[in-house]
C-alpha cells in the first residue's frame, strides 16, 4: 500500500472517531458525563504523578526521575507537581469552580512538561524505553486535556440550563 493511501485512510479514520467522539461526549448534556470525565481526569492525573518516580533522564545525564529533579530544586519540576497535586486534588470535588480551577491547572501543567524537558535536555538525545517516563506524562497530559475541555464544556452546559 503506498503512503498517500496510508495516509488518507488515518485521516478519514480519525475524522470518523472524532465526529463520534463529538456526539457522543460534546453535543450531549448529563451530569452522568461529568462525573465520568471527572473520574477519568483524575486516574489520569494520579499515572502522571506516579511516573514521577520513574527515570526522566538518560544515565549520561544523570538518570534523574521527575522526583529526583524535584528534591534537587528544579523549579520547572516542582511547579509540574504542584500544578498536577493540585489539580488531582481538585478533580475530586463536585463544585463547578475547583473542578474549573484544576482544569487549568492541568492545561498549565500540559504547557510546562514540555518546558521542563527542553530544559532538562537541550540538545537532541537518544531516549530508550527506561527514560520514556517523561514523552508517556506528556501523551497522557495531552489526552488528559481533551478529557478535562469536554468536563469543562459539561460544566458550563449544566450552569446554563440550571439557570
């Protein structure tokens, strides 16, 4: 099969999932979503914070895992935990506005994954599986984040008709 093939058949695949997706989870109101999004955004977040304790940095550079990096003062580092404690933390309530709080939480800490990394690595570096901690936190923070905007779109869908 060529390429151009292979490529239209992934893209008209995930504009199939994602017109689902849309009405399934975005058209439709119930608070049974919110509490399923909720639940969801917050395992996810409490995988993220446990692969802090896995390697983040190859051997050559140190073998530091998120913790490691945190306990030594990296500032990008700690404020990624705080923002993810906090935000976990937050995922817990069923208020509207500390769900709203940790939404964005979350979508800041998904910004500054990628900040710390750059800053921890530099320059292009071979990674293998043992320090995949880091690139894994950052798929699961951004499908989080889908997650967390369809909370948020729930959230302002039951104000509106509460009202």
């Amino acid at each position: 099969m060529s390429e151009a093939w292979e490529i239209a058949i992934f893209w008209f695949a995930l504009a199939i999932l994602s017109g689902w997706i849309l009405r399934q989870f975005y058209f439709s109101k119930s608070a049974a979503l919110i509490e399923y999004f909720r639940y969801f955004a917050f395992i996810v977040e409490t995988i993220t914070i446990g692969l802090f304790f896995f390697p983040w940095l190859p051997q050559a550079r140190g073998g530091f895992s998120g913790w490691n990096l945190a306990l030594h003062g990296n500032a990008g580092a700690i404020a990624l935990l705080l923002l993810l404690i906090i935000s976990t933390g937050l995922f817990l309530s069923r208020n509207s506005k500390f769900i709203i709080i940790g939404a964005v939480s979350h979508i800041v800490a998904t910004v500054l994954i990628f900040a710390v990394m750059i800053q921890a690595l530099p320059e292009t570096t071979r990674l293998v599986f043992r320090d995949a901690a880091p690139i894994i936190i950052a798929l699961l923070l951004l499908a989080n984040t889908v997650i967390v905007l369809l909370l948020w779109n729930q959230l302002q869908k039951q104000e509106r008709y509460s009202k």
